[in-house]
C-alpha cells in the first residue's frame, strides 16, 4: 500500500481535486471521498 499526498504532486492535485481522499488500484479509482467498502469488496472479488 502507498499513501501519496496528492497536494504535494501538481498533476495529482490537477486530476483528484476535490476527490481527495481517492483510493486507486492502479489506474482504476475505486473510490472517493470515503470508503466504499461494498463496492471495494466487489472489485477484489473479481479480481482474484
């Protein structure tokens, strides 16, 4: 797990703005704002 401070990354900040906090898997934002654990839950179940 990285945490990354998207204020301190000018293209970061750019792309997530007010989305902050931002949970990715990669490229693929899993979700925003607070935690979706449902909709994390369902994303590692088809990952796996």
């Amino acid at each position: 797990m990285n945490v990354i401070d998207v204020d301190a990354h000018p293209a970061l900040e750019e792309k997530y703005d007010e989305l902050v906090p931002v949970l990715l898997h990669g490229d693929i934002e899993l979700c925003h704002y607070f935690l979706d654990m449902p909709k994390v839950r369902e994303y590692l179940a088809g990952i796996r």
